[in-house]
C-alpha cells in the first residue's frame, strides 16, 4: 500500500506539518458508499450518501440564469473549488426547454404557476438539504426569519406567503411527480405513456431511514429497460427488502430521456463509469449535484 507522509516546512523558525491540497481525499468514502449488485434478476447500482453533521450537500439548478447564463455554466461556475460526489440532469421540463410547475431558483423566481399534475414539491435548501414534502397533505416545511413554518400552498393565501419565505431564504423549489411516500407507492399502473416512451432505464433519488434510523440520500440507476410504474415498484422493493431500508421516506424521478446526463467520482476526484449518462453536460437544462464539505 502506498504511504503519503505529510511535509514538514520550516518558516520563521518554526515547524508545521501539513498534507497538500493534491494530496487529500476528494471525500470522505465513510459518507458516499457505491455499490452494485443484482437482484430478482435485475441489476442496481447505488450511490448512498450520509448526511450526518451535515458534511454531504445537495445544490440544484433549475434554469438559466436571470442574465441569460446557461445552467452547464452555472454549474461550472460554482463547482470550481467544490468536491463533486455526483451530478446529473434532474427532472421535467416543457417544450420550451422550461422547469414545468412552481420553480424557484436560489430564491429568485422561475415559473410561479402551481401545476396540479405533480404532488411532490421538492426544497432544497441554500445550507445543502434537500426535502420533499407531499401537496396533498396541505403542510408543507420551510424554516423563515428563525420560525418554523407550515404552508398549504394549494391556498391562495399560503402559496404567496410561501413564495416569500422561499425568496428570503434564497431556497430552491420545484415540482415533481412523486413517486413514493412513506413506504407506499404513489403511481398507478397505467398502459398508456404520455410524455415519455414506455420503457427506458430509470434512475432515482430517494431519500430513506436505515435500519438504525439514520438519513440516507440515495441515487439508484436501473439499467434494465422498464416503465415508470415498473422501474419504481422495483426499485421501492429492492430498497425495503434487499438494502433493509427501514422506511423509504420518498422518491422522485430523475431525467434518463433528452438530458440523461450523469457524472460520477469516486473519492479521489476521478470519473467513475458505474453510473454514466448518455448526453454531455451542454445539453442539461436543470442539474442536481451533490458535494462534499
């Protein structure tokens, strides 16, 4: 095994020992765990991440920016100087290439109008969480001016009171189907497909409690071909019954289809192929990233 002893420098008389920059783990892999494996005949890879003490943090771009700036280049922007886990295309857009839904983008306003086609409104907040919370259940989180506050935004009244709140806190909100609550599954099993074709790989966050309790933030890739209902009925019985995963808080979908893009590095900062999207970075028009602090 390869030893790095740390350099010692002399200034001004005085010794210091230090472990260059160069030399340090990307992440610490006690945090971000990569697996693969192949159950009831189908394969999963998992990228599972810790989120005790804070120190993995989620970051996601909805749109250009209000000067026109792209988000490919946001993202390069921000992540110079950032230890990337994972990043990759997030998910439903419009024709005109649009978050769909109510979409706020570190506090500044996207698209104001509330759709009724996705229960799930996702926050993910300036200090690096990310919650989702269901619109049926009228009683929606977010921490303002100190207060913690609960909003039915599908009330006039709430939804505008709520959108102030998001601005002030320069939050990140969208919309999306949501696909699991609580240990159950949100779908139907339709036959017809709409918006997508049938059948496709299908990749998920999910955000779940281990067998001891603790968070996990977990992106599952299944490369086997399956509709959403399929991909998401599988992927909620591997978690509960093959990763032991005491509850799976929810579950959204990621975008596989016109900006599958994803980029994975394993803690020394390289690209891993275990999850690979198939577009280049120039093509997304929304990007969740998650990194290490």
């Amino acid at each position: 095994m390869k030893k790095i002893f740390p350099l010692l420098l002399f200034a001004l008389g005085s010794a210091s020992f230090y472990l260059p920059d160069a030399l340090m783990p990307y992440y610490n892999p006690e945090y971000v765990e990569i697996s693969s494996t192949v159950w009831d005949g189908d394969k999963y890879v998992m990228v599972s991440m810790r989120r005790e003490e804070e120190r993995v943090k989620a970051k996601y771009f909805a749109a250009r920016d209000f000067d026109g700036t792209s988000v490919p280049d946001r993202y390069n922007k921000w992540a110079a100087g950032k230890n990337i886990i994972l990043v990759c295309s997030g998910t439903y857009m419009n024709n005109s290439y649009q978050p769909v839904g109510l979409t706020i983008d570190n506090g500044i306003m996207v698209n104001n109008t509330l759709s009724d086609e996705f229960d799930g409104l996702v926050i993910v907040e300036a200090v690096g969480g990310i919650r989702v919370s269901n619109l049926e259940e009228g009683n929606i989180y977010i921490k303002c001016n100190g207060e913690d506050k609960y909003f039915n935004i599908r009330n006039t009244w709430d939804i505008d009171e709520f959108i102030d709140c998001a601005k002030s806190v320069e939050a990140t909100v969208f919309q999306t189907h949501l696909l699991v609550w609580k240990n159950e599954l949100q779908l139907k099993n339709t036959s017809g497909c709409k918006a997508e074709p049938c059948e496709r790989e299908r990749r998920f966050l999910a955000v779940c409690k281990d067998e001891d309790g603790k968070l996990r933030h977990i992106i599952v890739h299944s490369p086997t071909y399956s509709t959403l209902y399929q991909g998401t009925n599988k992927v909620l019985r591997f978690l509960r019954e093959f990763k032991d995963m005491q509850e799976v808080v929810f579950m959204i979908n990621l975008d596989t289809g016109y900006q599958d893009f994803f980029t994975l590095y394993d803690k020394n900062g390289n690209v891993k192929n275990d999850i690979k999207g198939e577009k280049t970075l120039d093509v997304a028009v929304n990007l969740l990233a998650y990194y290490f602090q």
